[in-house]
C-alpha cells in the first residue's frame, strides 16, 4: 500500500509541475481572501482592539487561516464531478484501487507544495514584521498538527461526499459552493468567530465547520486556552469526521449502484 | 468538445446568411445565435439568479459583520458601502455575461480584430440579471441613505461607470494576453476573481500598501470606488477626469500588450 502510495503521490506531483503556473494562480486565489478580510480588520481595530483582537492578533489570526486553509482545502468535489459527468470515472473504477486513493495522493501532493510556499512566505514576512510571529510552542505545534491532519481528512470527506451528488444532480459543485459561502461564516474565513453574534458562533460550533478551519487555527494562534477547551474541540472533529465518513460510504455505495445500472 | 461543436454549428448558420462585412454586424449575429441558443435553457436562468442573489446576500452579511463592531469604514457609511456593493454586482455581471463566455475561443485566424473577437463573441445573457440586480441594490441603498443624486451626480455617474468598464476590460485583456505565456486561461480568471475581490470594498478602508496597489498597479479602486463616490455625491470632480485618463492609459496598456502577445504567438508558431 505504501509503495502504491509513493507511486500516486509521485505522480501526481509531476502532474502538477506541468502546471505551475496555475498551482501559483490558485495559491494567490487562497492568499487574497484573508488578506482583504486582515486589511479590513486592520483598519476596523485602529489602535484599539475588537473584541480582544488587536492589530497583531488580526494579522496572526490571517496568516493561521492562509496556512491552514491551504493544509485542510479539497477540491474533489470539482474533479468528482468531471468524473462522473465526462464518464472519466470509468477507467478508474477499472484500476485495482479505490478511486479516492488517488484523489488522497493528489491532495498530499497539492498540499505539500502549496502551504509550503505559504509557509516559507510567512517565515519572511515575520523576519520583517513582528505582529506575525509566533510565540516558541513545539508542544502546542504538535497538536495543531493533529488538528490539521483531522480537518484535512473532513474536509475531504464532506468534498468527496458532495461531488458524489453528481450522480444524482448536476449541480454538485454549486451545492460545493453554497457550503463554501457558509463556511466563509461559520468556519471563520472572514472573522474569528469571537466576532460573530453569539448564536451564529454557536451554530458554527454545534456543526462542523468550527472543526474544519477555525479550530485549528485558534489552536495554532494559542487562543484556545485549556485542557478542557482543547478535548472539546478535537472530540468534535472526530465526531464529524465520523459522520462524514459514514456519508461517503452511503453515498458511495449507493451512488456506484445506481451509475451501474445507467451503463447498463 | 462541446464548445468545438458549438463553434462549428455557429460558423454553418453564419455561413447560411448573408456574410455580414462590419464586425460589429458579425458580432450581433452572434449574439443573437447565442440568446437563441440560451432561451432553450431556462432552467440556467433560475440557478444563474440565486447564485446572484446568494452572492450578494453573503456580501451584505460580510458588511453586517465588518460594522457590527464600527461605524464607518474608510469613512464611508453602511449604505454608502451598500450602494458601491451594487455598482461591484452590476460590474461582476459585466464581467460574466460579456468577458467570460469568450475564454478559451482564442479564434486568431478569423479576419477580424482577434482582441475585440475574442473579448465580445460570446454572451451570457442569464448573467444579465446581475447588472440589474447590482443598479437595483445600488438605488435601494440610495433610498436608504435618503440621498437622490443630482442630474450632474447622475451624469458623471454614467461617465465614470464607463471608464470603470475600460479598466476592468484593460485588466482582462492583460491577463488574457498572459495566456500566451502560461498554461491555462481557465486559471487566470480565477486570479481576476481573486484581485477584483479587492474591490467590494472602498480604498479608503485598506491600509497604505493595499491602498497604493488598488490605485496605481492594479487599478481596480477606480471600477467601483469612484462610481459609487458619484453617485452618494463625495466625487470631486477632478478625480472624475482623472478616472476618465486612467481609463484612457490602461485601455492602451492592454492594447500594446494584447498586440505584442499577439506578436509572440504568431511567431513562434512559424
């Protein structure tokens, strides 16, 4: 499997390097957003703070989401959809290995280039501009790690599960959509959730977006304080990833069944 | 495949009328093959308009967000923002139903002015609605703000959403013409939407770098900041002409550049 696994990675990283140009494209689309919703905040906080956010934590706040956004993003529901539309699931449904092997090779290998460019930017700017720095916290790094590696995985689930609708509707990808202008909200894109109303912020924790974004990054910038605050956080990330999971494969059990019997 | 069909089959129908000579009269031609085309599939229409609807509704939320916690943003007011919001909307339908049909038809070989062919041949007319939904949210904001423009704020409203036009062409053509250098032009309109995201809100909020950027290199603070300044009546009229002269200079910009992109790819394709 491992081996499998190298072979996958392997290639769809010299996939990608035909196209680095368009890997740059994507990488700036996924930089602007913040950046547009720091200088805002930048300009709202003044010399003051909102909310107990300061400049600096405004601009610490942005930079954890372009990093961790770029770690946990899935673009499968896109590609799923082509698939099944364009009969491209065919041959893969073919090979001797699940097609989400393949999809889970493409995201390693997107994501190792991506955020370590986002990474080695954030590493210069913070030579030049202390408001981003991060206080020394192996330990605390080392769980962000396992909270990234769990909103990774759920965030590819919930793409998986949703480009799958395509067997069902055409418009997979504008539902794909409608979740994304949700999570703008609720998964923190625009604002910590310590600034929304407390009732939406409180939906975003009862849901699953605070477990795909947010919470990892307010790990990461050390505003979740607390042994207890942190369990909370990372069981809610594994009960949804559970549920996702468990999505997928009624999905894609279902979804296969009835392609199937449309091929005849 | 499918837009090589289309292509062939608008060719076979221009083909059966009389070959129009102006391009203009050929580009009507095909848009009138295009709304033909399109009213077959009304249901476009219905989900074209909610995703509008939706778009705007997450923005005017963003706002609620931003001013859930100040009062005014680069000095402007909620509803002085709201109104620039429907001017980026009326834009952004600019944008989808005329210059992004055309992406990937890069038809170099027909014998009219390949820019111009390449920018205007398509239309998406479902994405119409968003230029009246755009100039509809701008004259409730209006309402809202108690404000009724002048006949002259009117006017240089008309002048400098003119120009704002030119300059969100200029900007297309530039990336555009960087298609003949990278791969792929699918790509590169996402990197519009990623720099025309800038322009939702007015300059004066950003901070000086962001600032200097959206007014002098990428000029987007004169697409919606200035028109929208028209109309709430805070446009001095100075910067009116000025915005009239970066449309000039950055429609020529592109130009050159379209030109000598042009030059390149006949070149290296012998």
């Amino acid at each position: 499997m491992i081996r499998r696994y190298a072979a996958l990675i392997r290639n769809a990283w010299l996939v990608d390097l035909q196209y680095r140009a368009s890997i740059v494209l994507w990488l700036l689309w996924g930089v602007t957003e913040p950046a547009i919703a720091l200088g805002i905040w930048w300009a709202i906080a003044g010399d003051g703070s909102v909310a107990g956010y300061a400049r600096a934590d405004f601009a610490r706040y942005f930079f954890a989401v372009m990093l961790i956004n770029q770690l946990t993003i899935a673009w499968d529901s896109w590609y799923l959809d082509r698939w099944i539309r364009d009969g491209e699931l065919n041959f893969r449904l073919a090979r001797p290995l699940h097609p989400a092997h393949e999809a889970v090779a493409e995201n390693l290998a997107y994501k190792a280039r991506t955020a370590s460019v986002i990474l080695v930017v954030w590493l210069v700017v913070a030579v030049a501009w202390p408001a981003v720095r991060l206080p020394f916290a192996p330990g605390r790094w080392a769980i962000t790690a396992v909270a990234v590696v769990l909103a990774a995985a759920m965030r590819f689930f919930i793409s998986f599960t949703t480009g799958l609708l395509a067997f069902w509707t055409t418009r997979a990808t504008a539902i794909m959509e409608l979740h994304a202008g949700m999570s703008l909200f609720l998964a923190g894109r625009i604002a910590p959730l310590a600034l929304l109303p407390p009732a939406v912020a409180g939906i975003a924790g009862v849901l699953w977006f605070r477990s795909m974004l947010a919470f990892p990054v307010d790990l990461l910038t050390g505003t979740v304080q607390g042994t207890d605050a942190l369990l909370r956080g990372l069981g809610g990330q594994i009960v949804w990833l559970g549920v996702w999971i468990l999505a997928y494969r009624v999905a894609w059990s279902r979804g296969i069944r009835k392609y199937g019997a449309v091929g005849g | 495949m499918e837009q090589w069909a289309d292509e062939t089959n608008a060719a076979n129908l221009v083909m059966m009328f009389r070959v129009p000579t102006s391009a203009f009269r050929l580009l009507s031609a095909f848009w009138r093959l295009n709304v033909a085309e399109e009213l077959q599939y009304r249901a476009n229409f219905i989900a074209s308009a909610l995703g509008t609807v939706f778009n705007m509704a997450t923005a005017l939320l963003t706002l609620s967000l931003f001013f859930h916690h100040t009062t005014t943003l680069g000095g402007w007011d909620y509803w002085e923002i709201v109104v620039l919001l429907g001017v980026f909307n009326a834009l952004t339908g600019v944008i989808e139903a005329v210059l992004r049909p055309g992406i990937g038809q890069l038809v170099l070989v027909k014998p009219v002015d390949a820019q111009g062919f390449v920018s205007f041949r398509q239309l998406d007319i479902w994405r119409l609605t968003d230029i009246v939904l755009g100039l509809g949210l701008a004259g409730y904001a209006l309402f809202r703000l108690g404000h009724t423009p002048s006949l002259a704020q009117l006017i240089a409203f008309g002048l400098t959403l003119a120009a704002a036009a030119v300059v969100v062409y200029a900007i297309w053509v530039v990336l555009m013409s960087l298609a003949f250098w990278f791969v792929s032009v699918e790509n590169i309109a996402v990197l519009f939407d990623a720099v025309y995201e800038g322009a939702r809100y007015p300059v004066s909020a950003y901070p000086g770098a962001l600032r200097f950027l959206f007014v002098y290199l990428i000029p987007i603070a004169w697409t919606t900041t200035i028109p929208a300044s028209a109309l709430t009546g805070r446009l001095r009229p100075e910067i009116g002409l000025a915005a009239a002269a970066v449309a000039g200079v950055a429609f020529g910009l592109a130009r050159a550049l379209w030109r000598t992109a042009l030059r390149r790819y006949a070149g290296a394709s012998g």
